[in-house]
C-alpha cells in the first residue's frame, strides 16, 4: 500500500528524493541540465506529496502557483525500484486534487525530451501539450503541457 502525506519542501524525504532526481536529470539532460536546474529550485515551494511504501519515501510531486487560476507541476519523481506500478500516476491525482482544493482551475508542467516516460505519463493523464510558456519558450527541448480540472 501506497501512502501519500501532503508537506512542504523543507520535508527532508522531499529533499532527498529531489537530490536523486537531479542526478538523474543531469544525466538525460547532459549539457543544457544546468539551464533547467535553475527552474527548479525548491525555495519558493509550498505544496508537496510525498509517497511512502512501508514508511520508506519512494516518490514526490509538488505544486507551485503560475498565476490566479494555476498552479505549475513540478519535481515529479519515483525511485527506480518502484517505477511501472503507478506510482506516479497517483502523486499527479494527489497534487490535481489539492489544486482543486486550493481554488485553482489547471494544472501547467514542463517536462524534457529525454523523459519519454514523463511525456507518456501526462499524456495518459489527458494532459495536453500546449506551446511553451514562460522560460521554456522556444526551447526545442522542452514539451510543456496542460490540463483544466
């Protein structure tokens, strides 16, 4: 059974597991990772999930505010050894619903082209790929996507 506890990015299970996605982001993103590293800090960050199998943290996703009516998906990750069971999947319901909760209208991410397993996993969330906002604009790299709660 999977738990999910809702925090913030001072949890120190988050941290961790975001120290593990960086490594593995570095590797995909070879050269232009430090271009995306700073889009992701977790400073301003106040919305989190943290997934939890037998006690030990196995997955995060977190929520930030874009605008008014949006909030922007971010630091979604799962360890390796618990990857193709759904995981990540529940973490997106999990952050959707709080988004709701909060008043907001939509959920916006970005996610790279050497994440083809990100890119699988929205799209079968009913994301929508919609142009590139903000920093990712005109970055050929980057797939950024979309989906009105």
């Amino acid at each position: 059974m999977i738990d999910f506890i809702q925090t913030n990015a001072k949890d120190l299970d988050f941290q961790n597991l975001v120290v593990l996605l960086d490594q593995d982001l570095k590797i995909r993103d070879g050269e232009i990772h430090q271009f995306y590293a700073q889009f992701n800090k977790v400073d301003f960050i106040k919305n989190v999930i943290v997934a939890y199998a037998d006690k030990k943290s196995i997955g995060c996703g977190a929520i930030k505010e874009f605008d008014h009516q949006t909030m922007e998906i971010k630091r979604m990750f799962v360890k390796g050894s618990h990857r193709n069971q759904g995981i990540a999947a529940q973490i997106l319901t999990q952050l959707e619903n709080w988004t709701k909760s909060l008043g907001y209208q939509k959920c916006i991410l970005e996610t790279g082209n050497n994440q083809p397993e990100a890119i699988r996993l929205y799209q079968k969330c009913n994301y929508q790929i919609i142009p590139n906002y903000g920093q990712y604009a005109g970055l050929e790299t980057s797939f950024c996507f979309e989906k009105k709660l």
